[in-house]
C-alpha cells in the first residue's frame, strides 16, 4: 500500500539584525522600537532574527540564561567577549566590551549632551564583530541575510565586502539620513578600513569617512522607513548630500512603512493608561482627558481643545515652532502638553511658558515612556510638526489611542494621515490633519483647523474611530521585510501576506497589494571559500575588489 509522504516544513530564513539600540533596553527614538518590535513580526512571515547590540549595561541586565558564545581577543584593539541570550522574546548576542559600552546615560552623548569622544570606535567595533559573525565566526550558527539599522551598523557592508569569500547579502535600513556618521579620514587605519576605500564611490563623503554613505553603496538592498521619504532622500533638498548615491541605486530602494507591536500599544491593557478602554472607543477616553488635566493642574473643561506633542523637542521635530507659537495659541480655548527632552534653548522657553501659562500649559521636560503612552489616551489631538519625517511612529500611537493626528506633509506622515479636507470629510474617511510647509503660521492654520473640527463632535468622533480602524500593526510592512529578504537571499519564501506600502485601513481589506522589485545589484565578490575568524588586515586592493 502506498504510504503518503509528509510535506517537510519549509526552513525559516536565518537573519542577523545589527543595531546600536533595541527596546526595552535602550531606547533614545523610533529606531528601539523598530529594532525591537520587528523581530517578532518577521518570525510570522519566516524569518528567524538574531539581534547584535552593544553591550551596554542595561542589555547585559536584561539577558535571562545568558551564556559565553565566543571570546575574540583583537576586534580593532579591543577584546570582545560575545554573550548570547533571550530578554523579551528576542534572541539577541551582546558585545561584552566595558571600556566602551559601559557607561551611565544615554548611550550616544556624555554628561555634558556632546557625542562621546569615541563613538567612532565604538560603532566600528560593534560592525567588526558583526561582520565577524555574519561570515561564519560562530560555530553552530551563521546567517543567511544581515539587516543593517542607520549609520552606527553602516560599516557592516563594507567589512563583509572587503572580506574574502563569500558572505551574506546585506539589506541596510535607512531610519534618518541626517545622521552619517562622520570621522576624519585618518581614522581608516582606526576603523581598521583599507587606504583604498577611501573613494567617491565607497566611503568618502566630502573629505571624511562616512559610515552611512559606505552602506548605501556596498549594501545589497535598501530600505527606508516610508516610500515618501524614499522619494525625498533622493532629491537635494532632502538628500543631505546624498541624494545622488540614492538615485544611482535606485533599484535597489525601497519603502517600507514601520509599525508597531499592537501588544504594547493596546489602551485596554496598557499600565499607563488611567483608565483603560477598548481601541475605537471614543466616550472612554473622556476620563482620561480629565484626570489628565488634573494631573497637571490643569483647568478640567471638556470644551477646551487639549492638544499633546511627544517629542525629541529639536528643530527637526519642529518643537522650535511650537514654543513660539504657544502665546496665540493660549488665547483661544486650548491647552497643550509637551513631554520630551532635547535642545537646551527649546526646553528653556517651554520651561519660560509653563510659568507664564499655568492655565493653558504644562511639560515634562523630561524622557517618559509611561507619559509618552498616557498622553496619547487624554489628549484631543497630537501634534506633529515636523520639518522632515522618515516614517515617525507618533502619528500610529495617537491613531491607535484615538488622538486626532496634526502633522506636517512630510515623509511618512503623509503615507499614514488622511487629510480632513472637505472631500475627505465627506466621504468620512478623513483621520487627521496634514498641513505644508512647516512654518509657524501653517501650523497656527492647522490646529485652528482642528479647533474648527472638534466642534463638530460627530465629524470629530468619525476621524478618531478612522484611525483607530487604521493598520498601524508590523504585519503587511513585516511580509514585505520578508519578502525582500528571501529574494536577496535567494531562500524559498513563505510569508503569510505581503500588505502594502502605504498601511491600510483594517476595514479595507482589499486594498492594492504592490509587488517589490525582484532586481538585486551584486558587487563582485571573489570565490575563495567562506570567511570566518580571520582578523587579519585586508589585503590589498586588486581588480576584483569594489
């Protein structure tokens, strides 16, 4: 009798992500939580992550049955012990390195606010050992794909591109190209580069070593954070000097949206919500709104349009604007509450204005994560204004809480809000605000627009139910990480739904589902064999090399 054969379960994709921060551990913006968050989405479309991060104290805290994986003795003059373990359903491996991860505060700036003295070195260890692991270091595991997040893991590329053998594909994840990541060129011996990718078509960026400007050229596919900002970065005004690199490569760019773990952001399960209500609800966030207010001595007046902005408060964040427009805004029925910590100059004036305006504004000038969640479930609306905007995760925090979106028309904010047009409006499908360009009085215009808006209480009520309706999860954006990563890696795909680029609405489940493109460009590579622990200096330039 003829016996059936079991289908065997097709393997997933093995994927090294290399970061400089993951949340909960360490967190400064959206990359934490991109870098911390995707992971667990990626294993739903078939793709198994392993997460390298510095190893700060905090990560070293965190790892639960951590275990020695390997001791390198020389990572660019430095001994490098790699521990390997689980802390919050992720897979991660920690650079043990205490002269230069161990150290209080915020892991970029010193005490004083200005960029450690050696981040140079410290980025350039981190993508050493990565590099190091990708081609096979470890005895029992080696990746199939490296993902790359923003200019501290942008040498990555480069190190595995200037190793002999064969390695994996790199995808690089373009969050902000305004940080590159610049050292004087005598560094490359420092960074231990060869003299030769010192060039206009590798890692020299106007005279200086640009760590984000050598993974836009050596990385095999790369993604930005929105198809809008994909756009922007590759014209001059937005391209910070690089617009012509992204244009050169346009084939291999592509925007992918962020999104969010629905787990973490979930107003009925969320600690930091007063009282909790289920996502869509609108009459239930009427007590967050007042105990809000109360909190922070505010007036409790449900009329009073309560405005929030949770921020890095810099001029790219537009929080400059917001200070000076404060005082006009104060003579109409509004309050406002910033929380946030930045620019020194920005913090004084918000300071300056909450002992002018007791009645009309309050701020925590400070980072909170528990705030960061509290206000976005009290607020009426949430401004956004910034002057540029990868993809932002504010505008999916506010929509997910119902908190009406007031943002600028930039990068990923225009990808994920729906204008309150009148056409819009009419057809009920309006969730926010979008104003253009990012000045003083068109934001002024905006939140007058909302003010207009939060009168019309049914019209109000609509928007905030659109965007509790709007997909703001990691699982259509996760299938296209997924999809680009098998197809760069030449790995059998078995994602479960690709979604699209720009996030849909949950109650519109048919929407266009755009494919990628399948062209990948190669650099030549020599056939020498598989690179492992080898830290030797790299050869020479030959005619083989990029």
């Amino acid at each position: 009798m003829a016996q059936n054969t079991p289908t065997p379960a097709k393997r997933e994709l093995q994927l090294l992500s290399v970061a400089a921060e993951m949340y909960p551990f360490v967190k400064t913006g959206g990359l934490g939580d991109v870098v911390g968050s995707l992971p667990p989405a990626l294993e739903r479309q078939g793709v198994s992550t392993r997460t390298i991060l510095p190893g700060y104290p905090s990560v070293l805290r965190a790892l639960s049955n951590k275990e020695e994986t390997i001791r390198i003795n020389n990572v660019l003059g430095h001994a490098v012990t790699v521990w390997h373990g689980r802390a919050d359903g992720n897979t991660i491996y920690a650079l043990d390195v205490p002269s230069l991860y161990d150290r209080p505060g915020n892991p970029y700036l010193d005490a004083t606010g200005q960029p450690w003295a050696d981040n140079g070195l410290r980025y350039a260890v981190l993508c050493r050992a990565a590099a190091l692991i990708a081609a096979g270091l470890l005895p029992d595991w080696k990746p199939e794909a490296v993902l790359t997040h923003d200019w501290h893991a942008g040498l990555v590329a480069p190190y595995l591109r200037y190793m002999e053998g064969a390695t994996p594909p790199v995808a690089h994840v373009i969050h902000n190209l305004a940080f590159q990541g610049l050292y004087p060129r005598d560094m490359l011996q420092t960074f231990g580069l060869p003299d030769w990718s010192f060039t206009s078509d590798q890692l020299e960026y106007y005279g200086q070593i640009s760590f984000m400007k050598g993974a836009l050229q050596l990385s095999d596919r790369l993604i930005s954070v929105s198809p809008t900002y994909v756009e922007e970065i590759q014209t001059p005004e937005e391209g910070m000097g690089l617009d012509g690199v992204l244009r050169a490569r346009s084939n291999v760019l592509t925007g992918i949206l962020n999104g969010v773990d629905l787990r973490e952001w979930n107003p009925m399960t969320d600690p930091s919500v007063f009282f909790p209500y289920a996502v869509g609800d609108i009459m239930a966030r009427r007590a967050n709104k007042r105990v809000f207010q109360a909190e922070f001595g505010l007036p409790q007046k449900a009329d009073a349009l309560l405005l929030g902005m949770v921020s890095r408060l810099t001029t790219q964040k537009g929080a400059d604007l917001l200070a000076r427009l404060a005082p006009r805004l104060f003579q109409e029925n509004i309050q406002l509450a910033v929380v946030g910590v930045g620019d020194e100059t920005i913090m004084q004036e918000f300071a300056a204005l909450r002992s002018r305006y007791p009645d009309n504004f309050v701020c925590h000038l400070r980072y909170s994560e528990t705030l960061g969640h509290r206000l976005h479930s009290a607020v009426d609306a949430s401004l956004i204004p910034s002057r540029f905007e990868p993809c932002g995760l504010t505008q999916f925090h506010a929509l997910r809480y119902g908190s009406i979106p007031i943002a600028a028309r930039v990068g990923g904010l225009s990808d994920t809000i729906i204008d309150a047009n009148s056409a819009a409006v009419s057809e009920g499908v309006a969730n926010g605000i979008l104003f253009s360009p990012t000045t003083e009085d068109m934001l002024y215009l905006a939140i007058r627009r909302a003010q207009t808006l939060f009168r019309q209480k049914a019209v109000w009520a609509r928007m905030q139910r659109n965007g509790a309706l709007h997909d703001v999860s990691w699982n259509g954006k996760a299938a296209q990480y997924a999809q680009l990563l098998h197809e760069m890696s030449g790995h059998e795909t078995i994602m479960t739904d690709t979604g699209t680029d720009i996030a849909p609405r949950r109650a519109d489940p048919n929407s266009a589902r755009p494919r990628l493109s399948r062209q990948v460009a190669r650099m030549p590579r020599t056939a020498s064999g598989t690179t492992t622990s080898s830290l030797v200096p790299f050869p020479p330039r030959t005619g083989t090399r990029p």
